[in-house]
C-alpha cells in the first residue's frame, strides 16, 4: 500500500463576513481524487479567514459570531483560537465526520470576494 500526497486549491465566494459550510466541497475532492482511507487538511492562507469543525447549525454559528466579536474578529487572537486549519479522517472514500459535525469556512474580512481554500490529502488512493 502507497502512501500519496495530492493537494487541490478551492475557490470560496464569499460576501466578506460569513460562515460557509464547505463539507460538500470537501467531499467532491475527496472522492474525486479516489482517497480510499487517510486524512484531509482544509486550511486557508485568506487572510482574516478560519476553517474549522463544528455543528453547522444558526444558534451555534451565533454564539461563534458573537466569540469572534468579543475577538476583536480581524484580529489574530480570532485566528489563534479557532485556528485555519482543520484535520479529517477519510475512511471508505468518505469524510468519516460523525453524524453533525462539518467543516466550515469562516471568512472575517469583510471584504466581498473570492477566498482560497486549500485541500491537502494524504493516504492510499484508488
């Protein structure tokens, strides 16, 4: 069994200050490329820009809007705690995820336009 590296940059629109579920386009990568089983790092070198793990849903997306404000949210300290990258494990050609947890692209420029994401996959291919 071969262990191999590939690496795609994706391309994220985004109004300038929001949080986009990227899973899907995570997703499409990974079975794409045929990642059989390894990990995937989804990390962002936007500036003012995250990408975490977390339950996609409003009430929780608030209270991380709110932690950000209190961040001072183009500030380092937002991207020191929350981070701009995130590890997944890829099991059967699959993001092995758990049952509500998604990854999430959080862009804090507010500045409207297209932001890079980049999608790092090691492990054995098809």
């Amino acid at each position: 069994m071969k262990v191999t590296v590939r690496v795609v940059r994706l391309r994220i629109g985004s109004s300038g200050y929001e949080a986009v579920d990227i899973t899907e386009n995570v997703r499409e990568v990974v079975k794409g490329l045929g990642l059989i089983n390894g990990v995937v790092v989804t990390h962002t070198p936007s500036k003012y820009c995250l990408v975490t793990m977390i339950e996609y849903e409003p009430e929780l997306l608030a209270d991380l809007e709110e932690f950000m404000s209190k961040c001072g949210s183009v500030s380092g300290l937002a991207e020191a705690l929350v981070g701009k990258s995130v590890v997944a494990p890829v099991v059967n050609n699959d993001l092995a995820l758990g049952t509500f947890k998604r990854l999430v692209f959080i862009d804090l420029s507010r500045s409207k336009g297209e932001k890079e994401v980049v999608v790092a996959l090691e492990g054995t291919f098809k």
